[in-house]
C-alpha cells in the first residue's frame, strides 16, 4: 500500500462517514514521523523493526540512513537536532541493538538534546521470557531518557508518539524513547489521523517567568558595580540568541559562555570573556569570582565551570538564576534570585522591562570594573610557543581553520579530549548551533557522526570535525556511512599517539606515570580514509597545514581525513585541577 505523505483525518462524502482505513503499527510510525516532519531516520535494521522497515520503504518523504553501528544513529541524530533545533529521530532493533544505543541516549540526556528513539522489541507475549534479542529497554534507558514508553496496544501507538515528540522538545529537552513490541508492529487498528495536540496532566513545564522575580533581577542587575552575563546551552535549545544579544547592548557587561554556550553571544565581540571553567580563561573565571552580581542563563553550575563549590561560595554576590527546569535551580549553588521559565520569554520580558525603566547601569562603577578585567585580559592566558619549525602545535591547526574559515558558512563538531579543548578555546564562534561537541557525558567517537547528521541537514555547509586519534576509531566505520550518502565532511584528526587528557592528567596528577594513555598501534589514517573511498592526508610540518586545509576545502564533494602530526607534550592550558577553586588556575607548564 501506499503511504499517505501527511497525516489525515476521518474521511467523509457527502454527509455519509466513510470507514477508516486500517492501518498496521509500522505504517501508523511511518505517518506519525510524517505528520511531525521528519525528514532523516538514521538506524539500522533488525528482526524486531522489520514491519516498520518494510512500511519506510514503502514511501519517500523520509530519508532512512543505514548507519554502520547504532551508536553512530543515536549520535548522527543528536548532531542534527544540536545543529537545526529539531528533534532527532533514530530507530534501532531490541537487545543489543538498543543496548547499543545507550551511549547516544546518555549523551543526548545530558545536553538536553531534543531526540526520540524508536526501538524494538520481542512480541507482547514474549516479554519477559529471555526471548531471542530481548532486553528491558525501559528499566535500562529510564536513567538516561527523559521519558520512555512501552506500547502495548496498536490502538495507542499514535497517541503514544504524539506525546513522546511533544515530551522531547517542551521544557527542558531531551530523548524520549518509544520501545514497541513486533506485534505492535504488525497489527491493524483503524487510522482515525495523528493527534494534531496533546495535553498531559502530570507534565506541563512553565514557560513564562514569574514577573515579580524578573523585576528584582533587574533591580540587582541595575545598581551591581561589578556585574557578569554566564549562559549555558540553555540561551541556545531555547533559541534565545537574539535577545541575549540584546540585553547585552543595552547593559554593557561583560559576558562568558559555557562549552555548551559557545555561539551564543559572539566571540569575537570585547564584550565577550571567553569560555570559563577547568579550560577557560583567566580574565572569565576571574570576573566569575570576584563579580558582585551574577546573572546565570540557562547554565547548572556543573562541576566543570564553577570547580570547588566552597571556594565558589567564599566571595559575596547576588546571583539570579533563569532555567527551565525548576530542579537545576540551586542544586550545586544557592542562588537568590530564581526566575523558573523558558529563557527566551524570560528575557524577553526582562528586556521590555529595562527598556522601560528610567535607570541605567553606573556607567562609572562599570568603566572600572571593565578596567579591572582588561588587566587579567593583559595576561593573553592562550598565548603558546610556536618556535619550533619543525613541530606542529595542535592550537595552530584549530587558528588556521578559524582564519579560513571566519566568513564561511561553517559547523564544527569535535569528540572528546584535549582537542575538543583547543577548539573551544580557538575557534571563535561568532553564530549559534556551530560548536556541536559531548559536553555533559563526554562521549568520545561523537564527531564524525554528528558531522554525518549536520551534512544532511546542511548540505551547503561546510562541516568540520575535530578528533583525535583516539576518539576517532571509536565510530570511524561511518566513514563508509558518509561514502553511501554522499555526506563530505573534513576531518581534522589532532594525532598525538596519546589519549592526549588522560595523559596530560597522569603528567600532572600521577607523577608521569603514563599508564595504558600511548597507542602503539596506529592504523595508517591515509590509507584507511582511502579504503573507504574518500581522501586521506599526512601533515608533518607546521608549514602545510594551512596548504592541506585550502585543499581538502576545495574537494567540496569529497570527505578528507587529514592526519595532522602534532606535538605530544602539548598540554591544554589554562587549566583548574580537581577540587580546585576556579581562580586557582595553572597557566602554563611553568605552574606544573
């Protein structure tokens, strides 16, 4: 049969109610995800999914991409909700096809990422029998998803679905899974139509803040002396760029980001401190010490920016604290102004209000305040020796991409270590939603596919993935992936021969003890990349690097992995060690 490419309603003609037509439950999935305007399903097939395979072949409106392992789908996902606002969509088989979608799940709860996963499972009657590729996908994804669903009934599946998107993408985001036994699958019910709104007794996120809180916020905001702007990923999912950017014009304070806040005011603006934290900048987690009033937007104070929580709390200031999620707000630090609600509704009435108000900020108290920061900022805290003619420094490569690519239509993704590290601290990213990285779960093996998925949604875009050559091999079999579907991303593997943080950790940390953190054995990355039909490249020498990166971007249609050689001592700096205050900074390896 053919697949309706909308969702349609009760059919009637001429006064006389036509019977519905009967639909199985994969062919009810395949409307639902039509009906929510799914354009990519990433996944992979299996026995359990196998009717709802059948009903995705039987249409054209979504684009199935086979991926090679079902990390790789959850995680391809990810990058493109991370980089359009949608919500991803993946599909896996039960058993170990789910249980190799926990790492992506993990990852997308933690960056409150917007996802729904559908996965398989046994027949009804075999769930809990030990049946072939059974596992209990809701007890093992409950911690990991911000809701997930078992559909018994065919009768329910369409409603179910309904909810699980509108669950994903309310509130604070997150993936929700949608696990649907086989005979679900296959039975029939009659199509009455996907649910055009749902409503849900037990989940109704607030949205606007409470108006009082947003007036003493501005009080505080008005008479501070030595103010500070911190924004998380929050500003971000919430796509409330705009407005942050303008209650910035219209303050004049300072401002930092998160990792996961990186794009959100623009980088190369004065205002902008640099990201703080383990990895930020002095000038950043300075003015974050010794601010009078801190205005935190949709960020958590997570062990990663604020470091030690009693070295935090041993300066005074006034802190207000605009989230989503009421459970975010004074969790790690005690807060006193909380305003609960959708950032960009929340600043929205924050701005109306200064814009309103005959106050101004004390221009006088701010110029010195200013001036007190241009001084940390004096210390140039990511200065790096770049002497050695002969060494490439991994910093230069991240600069040199930035310089080419500063007025280009780009997306960085990167996975996890010290060169996701540098590229936060060295690519400025002036536009949101550019800087797709695993920030909470620090998922390694994340970059390529999130690449995969930003290339799809973005073709026109040019699509940049910082690795390692650790991280890489963990999904480097979706290089195969990019060929079939023609997704041509630049891979710029930062090769050290080192899992570059944790040996950095055991340098400084354990003494040098370099335990199990050196790979003796490399694949030739070239010859790989060839193997797999794209374009590999080895860089030695700090003078072809910016040569290699001219060529691989003119091979728009082709996907290049570059093998950059760079210098295994490199450590990231600045750097805050455990238990550290955020001011008790290492700068350089002088302070080691």
């Amino acid at each position: 049969m053919e697949i309706k490419t909308s969702a349609s309603a009760p059919a009637s003609s001429a006064g006389h109610p036509s019977t519905p037509e009967e639909l199985m439950g994969g062919e009810i999935l395949v409307r639902a995800l039509q009906a929510e305007n799914v354009r990519y399903l990433w996944g992979y097939p299996g026995g359990a999914v196998l009717y709802i395979y059948d009903a995705l072949y039987k249409q054209d409106t979504i684009q199935h991409v086979l991926v090679r392992h079902e990390q790789a789908a959850v995680h391809a996902a990810d990058g493109y909700a991370r980089a359009t606002g949608d919500v991803g969509v993946a599909l896996v088989t039960s058993g170990p096809g789910v249980t190799n979608a926990v790492t992506g799940i993990a990852t997308a709860y933690m960056d409150s990422i917007p996802m729904v996963i559908i996965t398989g499972q046994v027949p009804t009657a075999a769930i809990g029998l030990d049946a072939f590729q059974e596992c209990d996908t809701v007890g093992i994804t409950r911690p990991i998803v911000k809701h997930n669903f078992l559909v018994k009934d065919v009768r329910d599946l369409a409603l179910t679905l309904k909810k699980a998107f509108h669950i994903a993408r309310s509130g604070r985001p997150g993936p929700v899974v949608v696990d649907i036994p086989k005979d679900v699958s296959f039975k029939k019910t009659a199509w009455n139509g996907y649910p055009e709104s749902v409503t849900m007794r037990s989940y109704n996120p607030v949205r606007k803040g409470h108006g009082g809180q947003i007036r003493k916020a501005l009080q505080l905001l008005l008479t501070a002396k030595r103010p500070y702007i911190y924004t998380g990923g929050g500003v971000l999912l919430s796509n409330a760029v705009p407005e942050l950017r303008t209650m910035c014009d219209l303050l004049g304070f300072p401002v930092t980001n998160t990792l996961m806040g990186l794009g959100a005011f623009p980088a190369t603006d004065r205002r902008f401190l640099g990201m703080l934290g383990m990895h930020g900048t002095l000038e950043a987690n300075n003015t974050m010490q010794n601010c009078d009033v801190l205005l935190a937007v949709g960020a958590r104070f997570d062990d990663r920016v604020i470091g030690n929580p009693k070295h935090f709390a041993q300066n005074e200031r006034k802190i207000i604290h605009i989230d989503i999620d009421p459970s975010s707000i004074s969790k790690r630090v005690k807060v006193d102004v909380p305003i609960v609600g959708d950032v960009r509704e929340v600043l929205t009435e924050l701005i109306a209000m200064l814009q309103e108000s005959p106050l101004r900020p004390d221009g006088r108290a701010l110029a010195d305040w200013w001036q007190t920061i241009e001084g940390w900022r004096s210390r140039d805290c990511l200065k790096y020796d770049d002497s050695n003619p002969d060494v490439i420094k991994p910093q230069r490569v991240i600069e040199t991409l930035w310089n080419l690519t500063r007025d280009a239509d780009a997306y960085v993704t990167s996975d996890v270590g010290q060169h996701q590290m540098w590229a936060a601290q060295y690519y400025k990213f002036d536009r949101p939603r550019r800087w797709i990285n695993s920030g909470g779960l620090g998922t390694m093996g994340v970059g390529i596919p999130y690449a995969m998925g930003i290339k799809l949604a973005r073709p026109e875009s040019e699509v940049f993935c910082v690795t390692g050559e650790g991280s890489v091999q963990m999904c480097i079999q979706e290089l195969s992936t990019c060929l079939q579907y023609e997704t041509p991303i630049k891979i710029l593997s930062l090769n050290n021969r080192y899992l570059g943080m944790v040996r950095q950790w055991q340098e400084i940390e354990y003494s040098g003890r370099y335990s199990h953190s050196y790979m003796d054995a490399l694949p030739n990355f070239v010859k790989l990349a060839e193997a797999y039909g794209h374009v590999g490249m080895l860089i030695e020498r700090p003078q072809d690097v910016e040569p290699a990166l001219r060529e691989a971007r003119a091979l728009k249609d082709r996907t290049v992995f570059m093998d950059f050689r760079t210098d295994p001592t490199e450590n990231v700096f600045p750097m805050v060690k455990a238990g550290k205050g955020i001011t008790e900074m290492l700068l350089g390896s002088e302070d080691l």
